[in-house]
C-alpha cells in the first residue's frame, strides 16, 4: 500500500518527537519515501542527523536557507508528496494551520500544500481540552485534514488524560488507511487513448484533426489518482502530458492499434483520441511538388477501428468506454456506437460549429449506457474526468464484490 508513496513528515516541538523516528524506519520498511521538515523546536527534541539518516533525505529546518529555498524551495516540497503527516501536530502547528500563519518553513509548506494533509496531535491534556485548540481541530477537520490520535494515558509532565501521541503504528494505519480509500483502483490496468492522429501523405503533410488530447490526458491523469496503473497512447498533442502515467506516442492510427495491443491486459480501457477514419492509400515518398502538375487526387483507404477491435478481441479488457463526436443526432448515433463498437459506455459530446469542444478546456457530455442516458451539466474537461473516474472506480469495486462472492461477472452497468 505504501510503496512508492511519498511522505513528508513534519515534526513539531514535543517529547513525543522521538516517535517519529520509528515511524520513519516503519515508512521506509513499506517502501515509502519519506522528507522531513524539522521545526526548530522539534529540533532540540530530535536531532537532524537521526532525521535525516534514518530518512536517508535532507532534512530541512529553514524557510530562509539559501541552500534549501534554491534546491527545493517550500513549494515544490509540498507538490512533490502524495501526502503530509504533521507529528507531532503541537497546539502551536494547530493554530497556525487553523489560521494559515506562516512564519517558519513548517507551517509554509502547510499552507502551500495540494494534498492531503493528516496530523497527529500530542499536548498536554489541558491545551488539548483548551476551546482554542478544540476549535482549531473542528476547522482543520472540516477542511478536510485527518487527525490520527491522541489517545488517554500518562503524559511526559506528570499528569493524567487525552494529548498523548498516536503510536507509530497506529499512524502507519491510518495512512494505510487513507492510501486505500484514496487509491480504489489500484491493483487495476487502464489504458487511454488520446489526442487526434495524423495519417500521411508525404513526408511534410499529413491529414489530422483538431483534437488537444486534453479530454484523455485528464483521464489518464485521473485514474492515475485513483491509483490505477495507467498507459495513455497519445497521438501528436501540443498539450502537457500527464505525470504518473506510462505514455506511448504514436502518430498513425496504425500504430495506435499496435500500441493499444501492445498495452493490454488492461480491466478498464477509455477511448478518447479522436481517430483518424481514413488514411491515404499510398503515401508519396517524396514532397508532393506543385510543378508535379494538376493537384493532387488523395485516393484513401479506412482505418481500423481501434475501440472495436479492442473492444471484440480476445483480451478485451472488463470496462470499455467509448466516446462520440457528433454534430447532428448526438444521442440516437452514440448509441448506435454503443452497440456497434461493443462498448459498456459512450461519452457523448456534440462537437458540432460552435461547441469549441476540439481544442477547448470545457464540455457538455451524456454518458450512455445499456441503462439510459445521462446528461452531466457543463463543465471542465478535468471535472468530467474526475467524474467519469470516479463513476469507473464504483463500477470495478461493485464489479470485484460480485466476482469474490462467486457471481456472475458483470460488465459495464
Ligand atoms: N475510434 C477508434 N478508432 C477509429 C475511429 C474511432 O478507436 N478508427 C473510437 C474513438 O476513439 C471514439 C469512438 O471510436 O471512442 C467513436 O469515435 P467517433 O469519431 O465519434 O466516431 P467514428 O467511429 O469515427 O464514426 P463517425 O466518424 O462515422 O462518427
């Protein structure tokens, strides 16, 4: 569950400090890289040649270390992280979190941070029972963060209550825990395609179309968040690619094919790239010259069906999801695809003069399925495939349950 996983642990000023420090060896153990960033007070509990041996990482101390802002500056030590783990999490971090001060490296990259923060508070129990810190717990909480601990028993100060530090192993726990909500489809193979094709015609020309990739690269991505092991075979795109997944390029849609069969196995396959439908015949092996003479007839030849040939051969993979472009009779055709194509789902969007869906960054899709249509309000490209990811995951959970339990195995909806 963790391994690979990236951890930046902060650790605050409290005796419960030498704890991570375990916790570090048990992260390290499953596999998990894990940062450190040493408030000053956390360093006099615990010292940054421990922290950084046992992490086998730089540890960093200072906002304004020259050094530390140029290598890694407080930003990116945030984003490079799948999740931050503040422990000890003191009254003193509470409240900053809670009020989004930032004054020390620590408690910047708190407030810098893109991902999911959990921290594990350790007090003495009358600042834990304070209405200060119960409040800023109610509003860390409501945003989002998780709190692991504290639990009851004899504190470092004499007395007696609720403050103590949540052991190593039960944090491990919890981060387990949040990596297995977060990640559904883990364990799970997805391949997507992406962006248009471009079918030859001489060594400078070629036959495209307008697609950006961005639908399919935010699909890629998003499954990839979900923890599925992704290959995204993209046509030529000007676009970014996405982070976390295996990327093949390709050019024809021949050698999407090719790509696409070289992918699989795959459980879930989500076909976005707007696919060339035909490809000239024979392509000139030299530039075609205007002095050649009359223009040029292109004699064209069909393309395969990348989604049918998948979707009908042998290794066809448990989810198939189809896309439709169209400009008249949007839904009645998307379901023609449906059943011609062999797919579970088609994403149904009207592409037609004036939807600026080909190369745009929003869309309005149907998802259609053997059960009905369904109309999604308008949105970002990213939020559709946030949604349709989502709407995948639930698919190949309910599915894998059936299968456990020795039902029939079914597919789509
Ligand atoms: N598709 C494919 N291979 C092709 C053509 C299309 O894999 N040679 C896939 C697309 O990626 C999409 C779906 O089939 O998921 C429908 O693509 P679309 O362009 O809407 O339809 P076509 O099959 O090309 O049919 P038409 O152009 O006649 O609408």
């Amino acid at each position: 569950m963790l391994n690979g996983k990236q951890v930046l642990l902060v650790i605050g000023g409290g005796i419960a400090a030498y704890k991570c420090l375990d916790l570090i060896r048990r992260l390290r153990e499953r596999g998990a890289g894990v940062q450190c960033v040493l408030t000053r007070a956390g360093a006099k509990f615990v010292t940054p040649l421990s922290v950084g041996s046992l992490s086998e990482n730089k540890v960093y101390e200072d906002l304004f270390s020259l050094t530390d802002e140029a290598e890694m500056g407080h930003i990116r030590l945030s984003r490079e992280v799948d999740l931050i783990l503040v422990a000890p999490a003191t009254a003193d971090l509470m409240a900053k979190m809670a009020h989004g001060l930032a004054d020390d490296l620590a408690s910047t990259v708190l407030l810098a941070a893109n991902c999911p923060i959990m921290f594990a508070p350790a007090m003495n129990v009358a600042m834990w029972q304070n209405a200060a810190t119960q409040e800023n717990l109610a509003t860390l909480t409501l945003r989002g963060l998780k709190v692991i601990g504290p639990s009851e028993g004899d504190m470092a100060c004499g007395e007696f209550g609720f403050g103590r530090m949540a052991e190593p192993l039960e944090m491990i726990a919890a981060i387990e825990d949040h990596f297995s909500v977060a990640a559904p489809l883990s364990g799970h193979r997805a391949l997507v395609t992406s962006g248009p094709t471009h079918e030859p015609i001489d060594p400078v020309r070629f036959i495209g179309n307008r697609s950006s990739g961005r639908q399919g690269n935010a699909i890629a991505s998003a499954l990839a968040g979900l923890g599925a092991r992704v290959t995204l075979v993209t046509g030529p795109v000007g676009s970014s690619l996405p982070k976390g997944v295996e990327i093949m390029r390709v050019e024809t849609a021949a050698q999407m094919l090719a790509a696409c069969e070289a992918a699989l196995p795959a459980d879930i396959a989500v076909f976005a790239a707007a696919v060339g439908d035909w490809q000239v015949k024979t392509m000139a092996a030299h530039k075609i010259k205007k002095a050649d003479g009359e223009p040029p007839s292109l004699v064209l030849a069909e393309n395969p069906d990348i989604l049918k040939t998948i979707a009908s051969g042998p290794g066809r993979p448990d989810l198939v999801v189809g896309f439709a472009a169209e400009t008249t009779r949007l839904i009645d055709n998307a379901t023609i695809k449906l059943t011609e194509k062999g797919c579970d789902w088609v994403v149904a969007n009207d592409v037609g003069p004036g939807s600026d869906v080909f190369g745009g960054t929003e869309n309005t899709v149907h998802l259609v399925t053997a059960a009905g249509v369904e109309t999604w309000p308008k949105m970002s490209k990213q939020d559709i495939a946030r949604k349709l990811a989502g709407r995948i995951a639930e698919t190949i959970g309910a599915k894998n349950m059936v299968t456990s339990l020795g039902g029939e195995k079914e597919v789509g909806q």
